[in-house]
C-alpha cells in the first residue's frame, strides 16, 4: 500500500497504478496461497477482499461503486483469484504422479457410486436404534 500511496503522489496515472498493483501486491495477497486459503474463516477473506477495494479506492477514487472499479482495471475479485489458484494446484497434484501430494490426496469419487453404498445400508430410524450402534452405548 506505501508503495502505491507514493506512486500515486508522484502523478502517476491509474492505468498503471493497477499494473503496479496487479505486478506488486497481488502476488503478496495471494502468496502460497494453496496452504492457507481454505483453512481461514470467512471473515479474513473478506478482509482481503476489503484490502482490494482499498488498493482499488486509490488507485479510482472517481468510481464509486467496488465492481466498477474491478471492471475498470480489468482485475478479478481477489477470493476468485485465491479459489482458483487453491484449484488449479490440488489440479495439479492430482494429475501429476511426480508431484509430492499425488499419494496423499484421496481419488475422486463418483456420486452414483458413493449414493449407491449408502443405499445398502439400513436406515436407522428411532433413537433407540442410534444409540445401540453408537460406540459411547457399548461402555455404558
């Protein structure tokens, strides 16, 4: 933010205040990304979707309004872009027999496959039932 603070005092134009912001502070934003973004609350990522309103409010403190601002620079909502690089890598790991996670992640499931086992099972219905299939109901 200083470092964008100071190009804009100097009279820098916006069109390249967003290419400053684009090169220098997304990359900060969304910096290994795939390790913590899906382990954070709500509430932080919209604080990080808030920073970018503010990066945004500077650089066009004419537009009023965050999505104009957004289609203006040509810039992606930042938890986009956050999912989609928090995609692309588990993607890649996925694909990728070389790549150290290939045998950590679990494979894919289909749905009909999945719906299908639950449909051999019986349906408890009475409490009572639950309970005795409960492991805390055989130390009782």
């Amino acid at each position: 933010m200083h470092g964008l603070l100071t190009l804009k005092r100097h009279g820098v134009q916006p069109k390249s205040l967003g290419k400053f912001y684009q090169a220098r502070i997304v990359p900060i934003l969304t910096y290994a990304a795939p390790a913590w973004y899906c382990y954070i609350p709500q509430y932080c990522k919209d604080q990080l979707e808030r920073h970018q309103s503010l990066c945004l409010r500077l650089i066009f403190p004419t537009i009023s309004s965050y999505t104009e601002r957004l289609e203006t620079s040509k810039v992606p909502r930042l938890n986009n872009v956050l999912e989609n690089l928090c995609t692309n890598y588990v993607a890649k790991a996925v694909s990728d027999s070389s790549h150290r996670l290939y045998h950590h992640v679990p494979p894919k499931q289909s749905i009909h496959r999945h719906s299908a086992r639950l449909s051999d099972k019986p349906i408890l219905k009475s409490r009572t039932a639950l309970l005795s299939k409960s492991l805390f109901h055989a130390f009782a």
